[in-house]
C-alpha cells in the first residue's frame, strides 16, 4: 500500500462508498479506509436494506442500483401493502401492527425519487400508496457490488478490518491520518464518512449532540431549552418462510413482557424479492438510552428485545408464526448522533422554505425525506411541502480547507438531521464532497435533477 494519494476516504457506508467511487471516476487516486469486513455501514451491517422514497437520489444511488439489477432476486422497488393507519383492528383480519411495504414490480428507480407534498399516511392514503415507492436490496449483492466497482476503476486502495486512529493537522489542513495498524496516510484531501464525524473531531472540529435549544437556530420545532435527545436507534431482524409454523422458543433469561417501555412498538416492514421479510422496530432503544449505555451493552440489551419482540409478534400475529428468525443485524442501527460544526448548518427554515425560497448559490443535493424522528422524544414535525437543498458548505468544517464530512454527522441541526440522514442523501453528500476536493468548480456539482414535480 502506498502512502500518498489524492484523495483519502475514512468509513464506507454510503457516503464514505460514494465519495470513493466519485473520485476514482474523476482520475483521482483514492485510499478508503473501513473498519468492518465489507462496504455499505449502516444500510447493509445495519439492515437497513431499503431506500426509502426521497429526491434527489440520482447519480450513485442509481448507478448502484443499475448494477444490481440484472443479478436475479439482487434489488427490487417497493410500494405501500398494508398500514395499520388505513386498518381497523376489529374489522381487518389482516390487521397489520405497523407499516408493510411489497414489492412492486410495476414500478421503476424513477418512482423513488419523491416523498414530498402528501400530507402524510393519516390523511393521504391514495396519494402515499401513488407516490411513495422504495428500493429494497440483498444486502450481500450490495457490498459486493460496491467493492467490485471501486475495483473496476484501478484507483481504489480498499483496507476493510482497519480503523482510522489518530490524525496530524495544522493551520486548517489535514496533513495525514494514523490507523490502528500503525500505518500513516497522506493525502491531498480526506473525507469523513464515519457517520459519527470521528476524523473531524479528532481534528478538533465543534459538534452537536442532542437538539439545540430554540435559541440556537431559532427553529419553530425546538425545544425552548438545549437537550440530550437523539433520535431513536433499532436493531433490524429478517425472517424467513418456514413449512413448520410455529412460536419459537424465547432465550433464557428474556421476558416475554415488554419491560422497557409502555407496549411494544410498532415495526416498520419490508418484503425481500426472495420472499423474507426485514422488521425494523420503532425503536428498539430510546436515543438517550443507547448513549447512557454505551454502544456494546445497547447492542447487548437490543439483542434481548429483538426476542422478545419477535415473541411478541408471534403469538399475536398468527402470520408471523409462518416465519422463522433469519439474522439479526451485527450493528446497532442508530440514527443519530453527533453533527459537525460546518461553514453552514442545515436547519428547519431551509426545510420548510425548500428550493423554491432557499437563497443559497451552492446547492449540490436535494433530499425531501420528512422531518422524522423516533421515541419518546419524537418530534411530529411532519411532512415536507417540496424539496430542499444542501449546500457544500454543510460538508465543510469550519477552519478546515481540505477537510470534508459526508455522512450523517455533516452540518445539520437535528431537526434537518432527521431528515437528510437516508442512505442515498449520504450518497448525494459523498458524491458532492468528492468531486469538490478534486476540484470539480461547484456550478458544475451534481444536484439531483430527477424530482418528479
Ligand atoms: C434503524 C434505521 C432505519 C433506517 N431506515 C432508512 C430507510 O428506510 N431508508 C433510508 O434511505 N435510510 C434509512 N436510515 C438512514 C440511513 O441508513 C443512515 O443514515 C445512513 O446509511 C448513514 O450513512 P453514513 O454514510 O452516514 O454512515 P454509515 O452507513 O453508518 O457508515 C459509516 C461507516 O464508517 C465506518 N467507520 C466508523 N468508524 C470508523 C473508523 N474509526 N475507521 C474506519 N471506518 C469507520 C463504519 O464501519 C461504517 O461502515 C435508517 C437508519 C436507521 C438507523
């Protein structure tokens, strides 16, 4: 492995994966570091194997996406079956505790690309089911497709199992970063796609954590006074058909009983193109929670409620008797947590104004995902009336000038948090990022064109 080049990248989930990929493509020689044993963080180790429907997603997301697509059973797009807002638990058999989507094959990638203008799923169901479509992936397919189209370019130096340790800078530059084989990188310019801004903070940038109080930004939905909430986190499972239905046995020591919170919550699901199904619960852990604990023992605690959810599911809807547990994630899938401190933050205004009253000159995404947080602490901000626009400067941390942060730690307040952080926004970020530091002049920058007015 050499040590010098272009353009560095550190984490490989999506924004990390899209900044690599956009820099080869561009000539750049490329290091991407990643600490797990495969590409795709949080949206293939974490479960979360759909896209859900947002603006903006062209570029990467639908490269990826025309990648996968002729591997039989790879990807496919999803529309609306069941939500438990359009049942009635005393009339519908088929009462559904949650959200299902199915797959759709009269729909396209195109289909995707827009969430914004409903009124949401209480009051809006025939346009939810028109317009909200998803893209659901295997996640193996995934990471594979990554990695093969990093190497596909010859500019791509991959080291998964390593972790980036410890960074030198000085005047505003980041001069090289240290990783925990002791090897040492330099590079022109590095880009943070550790989702949790761990090179920026190493780097002594300013972060957030938890939601500004109102004074900060002067958003209507803050809270009056700062606090520690962060979004919810949720360790996702897949199950699989079986003929043997059944209840399956509870682990030792688990209570069938939910004992952290009023009732269980509700889940949040999908149907794979090979007939499994991924649940994703509404949370699993309070935000807070997970941050008292520490990451291991969230881990640890949410394997324990995975089961007893599962039970819960089982013995209360007969269908999923006809299932049995597949996989349960290895990450903790968490939402949120800190937010760099950057040359502009995103907030509610620039959500609520979208791009038709947004004055900024260098827009380089577009996302339209709602306001959309998860727990005790949920903010119902809602629905979003058109899209809104990121500018590069969310993805610069202030004082640094070949420093960039692509991944759900970039300059947002929480409430824009909650809704820029979907995987393929990240991937905008990644893309915006890369072409950037290798000095693609930001008219030129990618903005997703494809919204659907
Ligand atoms: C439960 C849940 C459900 C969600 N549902 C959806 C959905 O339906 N649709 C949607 O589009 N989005 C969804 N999201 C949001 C989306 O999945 C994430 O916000 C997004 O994937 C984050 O991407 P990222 O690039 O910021 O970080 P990640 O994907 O988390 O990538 C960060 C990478 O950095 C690596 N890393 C960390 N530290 C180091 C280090 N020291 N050295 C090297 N590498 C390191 C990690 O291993 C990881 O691979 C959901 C999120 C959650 C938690």
């Amino acid at each position: 492995m050499k040590q010098r080049y272009d353009i560095a990248v550190i984490g490989g989930g999506g924004g990390g994966f899209a900044a690599a990929w956009t820099a080869a493509r561009l000539g750049a020689s490329v290091v991407l570091i990643e600490k797990a044993d495969r590409l795709g963080g949080n949206a293939v180790r974490g479960g979360v194997h759909s896209w859900e429907a947002v603006a903006g997603a062209t570029g990467v997301p639908q490269d990826l996406y025309d990648q996968l697509r002729p591997i039989p059973g790879a990807v496919g797009v999803s529309s609306y079956g069941r939500h438990f807002l359009w049942q009635d638990p005393d009339r519908d058999s088929d009462y559904f505790p949650g959200g299902e989507m199915v797959i759709d094959p009269t729909r396209s990638y195109a289909d995707t690309l827009r969430r914004c203008g409903t009124r949401g799923l209480a009051h809006d169901e025939a346009r939810c089911r028109e317009q909200w479509h998803g893209v659901v992936f295997e996640p193996d397919a995934m990471a594979s497709a990554m990695r093969r189209v990093l190497k596909e370019t010859g500019r791509v130096t991959l080291k998964l199992n390593t972790a980036f340790a410890g960074v030198e800078h000085d005047d505003g530059r980041v001069r090289a970063v240290q990783l925990d084989n002791g090897r040492r990188i330099t590079a022109g310019a590095f880009i943070d796609g550790t989702a949790d801004g761990l090179l920026c903070l190493a780097a002594g940038c300013g972060a957030h954590i938890g939601r500004e109080a109102r004074s900060v930004f002067n958003e209507p939905a803050a809270p009056e006074a700062g606090d520690n909430h962060v979004n919810g986190a949720t360790l996702i499972f897949r199950v699989t058909p079986t003929d043997r239905p059944g209840v399956e046995p509870l682990p030792d020591g688990v209570p069938a009983e939910c004992w952290w919170r009023p009732a269980f919550p509700l889940v949040s699901m999908f149907h794979y193109p090979n007939g499994d199904r991924n649940l994703n619960m509404l949370p699993t852990m309070e935000g807070r929670e997970w941050m008292a604990l520490g990451y291991r023992a969230a881990l640890a605690e949410s394997r324990r409620r995975v089961a007893a959810y599962w039970r819960y599911l089982q013995t209360h809807y007969e269908e999923f008797q006809h299932y049995r547990m597949r996989w349960v994630a290895p990450a903790l899938g968490v939402r949120e947590s800190r937010r760099i401190v950057c040359e502009y933050m995103l907030t509610q205004h620039d959500l609520l104004q979208g791009l038709s009253r947004q004055k900024h000159d260098d827009i380089i995404a577009i996302a339209d995902h709602s306001m959309d947080t998860h727990g005790n602490q949920a903010q119902r901000c809602g629905e979003l009336a058109e899209p809104y626009g990121i500018p590069l400067r969310c993805l610069i941390p202030r004082g640094f000038t070949n420093l960039y942060v692509a991944c759900r730690a970039a300059g947002f307040s929480s409430i824009a948090a909650s809704s820029c952080r979907l995987t393929r926004t990240m991937m905008q970020l990644g893309q915006a990022a890369a072409a950037k530091a290798c000095g693609v002049p930001v008219e030129a920058l990618h903005v997703g064109t494809r919204f659907q007015a």
